[in-house]
C-alpha cells in the first residue's frame, strides 16, 4: 500500500529515497502562473536568498545565507533614500555532453534583496564581511538623546 495518493502521480524515482519527493504543483497544468512555476531559472536564486535583521543596542545586524558565493560576487550598496541593497550573481555550472545529471537542485542566477534602513542608521559607517557562506552587514545606529525635560513652576 502506497503512503503517497495516486492523485500526486507517479513522482517517486526510488521508494528508498526519502528526498527524492519532488514538490506537487496542483496548478502544474492551469494556463496562470503558480508561485512554483512562476519563477525562471535565472531568478530561481532570488528566492532562496534568506537574510535575518535583527537590531541590537548598538546596530541593526542583516545576515545572509549565499553559499558557495565568493565575496567579490557580491555588491552591497546604499541608495540614497536609505536603502540597503544586497545583490550577486551564482553562476551555473557547465553542462557537460558526456554527463548524465540524476538531480539538479541548486540553483543559479542573480539575486537582490533590498532594505528600508530606519532613520537612525548611520550610513557613513557601515561594514560588511563575509565568512563560510554567510554575509554580515553591520549598519551602527546613532545615539538616540534624551530629551532634556525641565519642570516648569505654575504660578497662581
């Protein structure tokens, strides 16, 4: 007795392996474009491009997953009205003739993830490095003053 319905079709290449389910697409055969189906190869990277922000006291932190990117693939601009944008490409490796692919599931192509950077950042002073795979851009945040609060006397 099959674990999977028939109605998925017949996606398996091994019952063995547990990965080789490939993603059911139930709008594969509908005229529209389906969030699965939409995206082309060369935008595929886009997607799969997962950048964390998180704010500290002292600085908002964004990391970013791009493995097997070098840095020198990697641009990290700031536009004018306060955006950070984080861009590259992932080249696809060349297909050879003699070959026979079994699976292809990493992908290639540009990526750009853009940011709205709050009013406090400072943008004179941000860093960016990358290690084993993971890009970290470190935007400093300015120090925020107290107001200065004076009691005023009524009078009367």
């Amino acid at each position: 007795m099959s674990l999977i319905p028939s109605f998925f079709g017949n996606r398996r290449n091994s019952v063995f392996d547990p990965f080789s389910l490939d993603v059911w697409d139930p709008f594969r055969d509908f005229q529209f474009p389906s969030p699965l189906t939409s995206f082309s190869p060369e935008t595929s990277a886009f997607v799969n491009t997962r950048v964390d922000w998180r704010e500290t006291p002292e600085a908002h932190v964004f990391k970013a997953d791009l493995p097997g990117i070098k840095k020198e693939e990697v641009k990290v601009e700031v536009e004018d009205d306060r955006v950070l944008q984080i861009s590259g490409a992932r080249n696809i490796e060349k297909e050879d003739k003699n070959d026979t692919w079994h699976r292809v599931e990493r992908s290639g192509g540009q990526f750009m993830r853009r940011f709205r950077l709050p009013e406090n950042a400072k943008l004179d002073q941000i860093k960016a490095a990358m290690e084993n795979g993971v890009l970290t851009v470190t935007v400093p945040k300015a120090e925020v003053k107290e107001p200065n609060v004076k009691a005023i006397q009524i009078s009367g």
